[in-house]
C-alpha cells in the first residue's frame, strides 16, 4: 500500500454511494513528504521517545499517514510526552481508561441509555425535572423486548426530585443525539448504528465532568473524527478533551456572549491590518463583527473543507502551533483550566516547537497575554485570498456568506496553513510598528 507512487486517501474515510455530492478529498499520501509508518516508528528511540522536532517537520510537509493518525493526533493534542517512555505512557493509557470507564458508569447509573448501544433524539425531563412520557422517548428509552420504555422512567422517579446539575445535564442529552444523527452521515463509518451511540457516549460523558461548558452545538463536529482514528473508546475521549481544552473557551457563554466573539474581534483587527479595504467594505455591509466566519472558527473549518481535508489541516495546523510543554500544562492544570502564557515553565528547546509557536516566541512571546491560535489567520488568510471576489460581488451579508459557502471542498489546505503563516508574521511586524 505504501508504495512509490502517490496515493489517494479518500479510500480510508469510505462515503456512501448515494452521497454523489460529497467533496473528493484534495489531499495525497506522498512518499518523502507524509509522515509514513516506517518513518514513524524510526523517530523512537528504544525505550520510547519520539523525536518530535523531525516528526514536526514531516507533518508541516505532507501530513500524517493515515494508518497512524490516531497515534500521531495524541502527541500534536498533548496526551502524552515526547519525552515519556513506551512504559510511561502505557500506564498513563491504563488509568485514563479507567477514568473514563468510572465516569461512564456514574452516567449509566444516572441515565441507563448511556453504554447502552443506543442514544436519544426526544427531551426525556422538562426544566423542572419531570418525566415527559412521549412515544419517542419511550421507544428510544425501550431497554427490551419486553419493556415499553416505562421502566426507565419508574427508576427515574424513584430517586426522588432531581438535583439542578443532573436536569442540566439530561437536558442536553436529545440534543447532543439529534447532532450525532447529523454528523458525518455521509461516511460509510457512520452507516454502524453502535459507532453512533460511541459518539453520543463520549459527549454525554464529556457534558457531565465538563459542568462550564457541558454541551454545545459543534462539538461533535469535533469529537467525529477521533472515534474514527482510536478504536478504544477513552482513548478517542481522551484525544477529544484534550482538543476542547484548545477550543473550549469557544463555547463558553456568559449569558451576554459566546466565548468565541473575542477570537471574532481579533480576525476584524487582523482583517484591518492586513487587508483594510476587505475590512471597511465588510463593516459597510454590516459584517464588521464578523459573525459570518463564526462556523470556522468554532468547527474549525470542517465544513469549508471535505473530511480527509479537514483532518489534514488539523494536523498541519497542530504541528505549526505545536508546544512542548502542552502535556505538562494539561496534566497540572485541574479539568476546565486552560493555558496560560504565564504558566510556562523552564525555557524550552525551540527545535521542539511548531513553526507558529516558534513566530510567536520571536515577536513578544514573554507577553502577558497567550499567543492567537492560528485559526484566526486561517480564516483571516481564507478572506483575503477572496478579498477581490468579495469586493467586487458583496452587496450585503447575504452575499458574504453565500461567496464564504461556495469555497466548501475547493480550498486548499497546505495553501491555506501557508497564507496564515504569511499573514501572521505581517501582522506580528505591523501591530509592533508605533
């Protein structure tokens, strides 16, 4: 399979037949670029550890193999330590699957569906608490044969009155279902009823421990991909929570704003800066939040970008921003913190970090403030690169977001990682003049 030849990599995320309007992947598997299995498995010493500033390299060349993706996300995600052992980082494996299997069942316990195989669409308690006996609900709560689903609301109400975090959480689970039933349905992956309710599984868990964020529209959009990479069910869990640590300040909401409308207000003062005609013409259509590229920004481009595509960025992306110390940060971090400039520790090897966070660490990166995550300048980089377009056919919002819609599975995705790039070391020079 790993031949001299380049090789298509759709064949490994298989689309149903039917869906005849699906995007082809742009992405190939390069021999001397991707990151393949035998140079993968060289870039171990021994006993275990990874040289992670060559595998950096190959990953910002021509991507991941996607036989080893999975493997590869876990160290760009910050699971484990380039610098741990095979040994380390197999007991840290075990204890996080232990972790994951004892708040699994403390939401079995709660709500018998999850584990089960199956998964909701229909709201089961209303905001107070009380059972709603729908025929949905009944159908999809049906444990067997010989139940017609009022069992499960039996062992419900035999608790006694709900406490407000377990209403808040069941509140969310026919959501979180009714998204799972919309993700990736074109995947032949997704055809498997039991990879479904996996996805609803690790969600619902994730919504329970995650009480500030618990659930948001998109976040399977996010988690898809890892049940597709990790077989074991904590590890794509694992691989999840620590990718939401990234974004989760993404779906925080004070009731007033989204967390994301300040990574909105960044892309406006880059726009403004690298492109400032773009950026008057948007705001004299009324786009000047920037609320059109809200998608991108909280989906990361899964939409702009056919499955295999996305997946590629990603990684590219990862292994720019790449930081040595993530698994560190994330370890001593209790759940819910997130990573701070002020954080750091000792001085790390800049031979061992990304060739964004290098940029980063050049121009002010003693700062008070974290470092932008590059998505900002993909989607700044995705705008000027249709700037022209935009300027010359924009005559409302309307229009921005149908000309934004119309570049799903017709962009490019290293082309996109180099005019962020590009963009990102034009601002840091422009933004440090007086």
């Amino acid at each position: 399979m790993w031949g001299a030849a380049t090789e298509p990599a759709d064949s490994y995320y298989q689309v149903r037949p039917e869906c005849t309007d699906v995007a082809r992947t742009r992405f190939k598997i390069k021999p001397g670029k991707t990151l393949s299995i035998r140079k993968w498995q060289a870039a171990f010493t021994q006993e275990g550890y990874l040289d992670i500033g060559k595998t950096l390299s190959r990953i910002q060349r021509g991507g991941v193999h996607p036989s080893i993706r999975g493997e590869v996300w876990e160290f760009l995600l910050g699971c484990y330590d380039p610098k741990s052992t095979f040994e380390d980082r197999e007991g840290i494996r075990q204890h996080r699957r232990l972790q994951y299997a004892s708040w699994k069942e403390e939401c079995k316990r709660m709500f018998p569906v999850v584990g089960s195989g199956r998964f909701i669409t229909a709201p089961v308690i209303t905001e107070d608490g009380k059972p709603i006996y729908d025929p949905l609900v009944l159908q999809e709560t049906n444990s067997g044969p010989d139940s017609n689903g009022s069992d499960f609301f039996k062992e419900l109400t035999s608790r006694g009155p709900l406490g407000k975090k377990v209403i808040q959480w069941m509140l969310t689970l026919h959501q979180i279902g009714l998204d799972v039933n919309r993700t990736d349905r074109s995947l032949v992956f997704y055809e498997m009823k039991e990879n479904l309710s996996k996805l609803w599984d690790i969600l619902a868990v994730y919504a329970w421990i995650d009480t500030d964020v618990g659930y948001c529209q998109g976040m399977s959009d996010l988690c898809s991909p890892m049940i597709m990479l990790l077989e074991d069910e904590a590890d794509s869990f694992w691989c999840f929570e620590r990718l939401m640590r990234r974004l989760r300040g993404n779906f925080r909401s004070t009731g007033r704003s989204v967390g994301v409308e300040a990574q909105l207000t960044h892309l406006a003062a880059i726009t403004q800066v690298v492109d400032p005609k773009l950026h008057h013409h948007l705001e004299n259509l009324g786009g000047g939040d920037y609320l059109f590229a809200i998608r991108m920004l909280m989906v990361q481009f899964r939409r702009e970008f056919s499955f295999c595509d996305s997946l590629y960025l990603w990684e590219m992306m990862w292994a720019l921003e790449y930081d040595p110390e993530l698994f560190d940060l994330y370890e001593d971090a209790q759940f819910g913190c997130e990573k701070t400039e002020g954080s750091r520790g000792k001085p790390k090897s800049i031979n061992q970090c990304g060739k964004y966070e290098r940029e980063n660490m050049k121009n002010g990166g003693k700062g008070t403030e974290a470092p932008l995550p590059m998505s900002i300048f993909l989607v700044a980089s995705v705008l000027k690169d249709k700037s022209s377009k935009l300027m010359t056919e924009a005559r409302g919002l309307d229009d921005v977001v149908k000309i934004l819609n119309d570049m799903t599975g017709n962009l490019d995705a290293k082309k996109a990682c180099s005019g962020a790039m590009k963009l990102h070391k034009k601002y840091l020079k422009k933004a440090k003049k007086p």
